[in-house]
C-alpha cells in the first residue's frame, strides 16, 4: 500500500524560505556582530580576545541556524535575529567596549 504524496503549500515553501534565509543570512550576521561584540567586551589580551570571539562565532552561527528551524513562527525569528545583530553591531560601531583601537 503506497501513500499518495503530499505536496506541500505554497505558504509551507515561502515558510521554508524564509528560515533557510533566517539561518544562512540571519546566523551570518548575528555571528559576525557577536565575534566584533566579543572582542570589545572580553578582558583577555588582543591574541587571546580574538581566538575566543572567532571561535565561538561558529557555535553562535550553528544555534541560531537550528533555531531558525524550530521556533514556531517565522516571524518570531526575525524578530529576534534582527534587534540581537542590529544592537551588537550598533555597539561595535559606537565604539563602546574596552578594547576600542
């Protein structure tokens, strides 16, 4: 007995969409802001501060990418990836943080 094959909904696809941009383009940025984040925060040495900050860029970059594929609603993603990079890279861009060159 064979089951007939569901095709999915155009919503469902643009649903897909938009959390395979979530985690690609979302987890970028959120992982970028966070490393510059980082490395104007953490009271380590510039060697020290910049091995910290770049590797936990990829576990940051991982979670939020498998977020963006289980929270319950699109929008509820994007709603938080957006202010969460915005507001660190806006720090970073402030010049806020101890280690400003």
């Amino acid at each position: 007995m064979a089951r007939k094959a569901v095709k999915p909904t155009p919503r469902q696809r643009i649903d897909v969409a938009l959390r395979a941009l979530a985690a690609i383009a979302g987890g970028y940025g959120v992982a970028a802001a966070t490393t510059a984040f980082l490395a104007r925060v953490l009271p380590l040495s510039r060697v020290e501060v910049t091995n910290a900050a770049m590797l936990s860029s990829f576990l940051v970059f991982v979670a939020v990418a498998l977020w963006a594929f289980s929270a319950r609603s699109v929008a509820r993603v994007w709603a938080i990836i957006l202010p969460l990079a915005g507001g660190m890279a806006l720090f970073v861009h402030l010049g806020l943080g101890m280690h400003a060159p």
